[in-house]
C-alpha cells in the first residue's frame, strides 16, 4: 500500500509534506483538496474526483458538516504543504 512509505525513516532533508503528498499521488489524489459547494461535505482534489464525504448518513446540520470539511481540508493542505489562501496572500 502507498501509506507504507509514509511509515518507514525518511531522508532527513525529505519533508513530511512531501512523502504525504507523494503517498497520495500514488492513489491518483491530487492536491489540494477541496469542499465542493454543490454537494455539503462532498471533499474532492485538485481534478474534481471526489476523494471522501464529511457525514455520509446526513446526521449532523449542513452548517456542522460543512464547519467538519472545512477542518479537515484545512489539516490535509497544511500538512501536504499547502497554505490557506488567507496566510499565502498575506
């Protein structure tokens, strides 16, 4: 499974951001993700294919599901070494 590089000691000058995103590239995920406005917690990549749903059985209020894709887009991107659009604008 391409998550198995992630496990095993990197090279000291290869960043985190780069074996997560190499790991994902490996699955046909391209970066950055993205919440896709037509469908709440609908989490897509940079191609427009979905990758997961926030809250599959429609539980929780659209506003909490769209509040949940927000943080986990948010940790994804960071942690592949992308920044908010707020902090690399400014």
């Amino acid at each position: 499974m391409t998550t198995s590089a992630l496990a095993q000691s990197a090279h000291a000058a290869v960043q985190a951001s780069t074996l997560f995103t190499a790991a994902l590239s490996g699955l046909d995920i391209r970066m950055p993700l993205r919440h896709d406005a037509t469908h709440c917690g609908t989490i897509v990549d940079a191609d427009g294919n979905m990758v997961f749903v926030v809250d599959v059985n429609r539980e929780r209020s659209d506003a909490e599901v769209t509040d949940i894709a927000e943080l986990m887009l948010l940790a994804i991107n960071v942690h592949a070494g992308f920044l908010p659009e707020v902090l690399a604008d400014g």
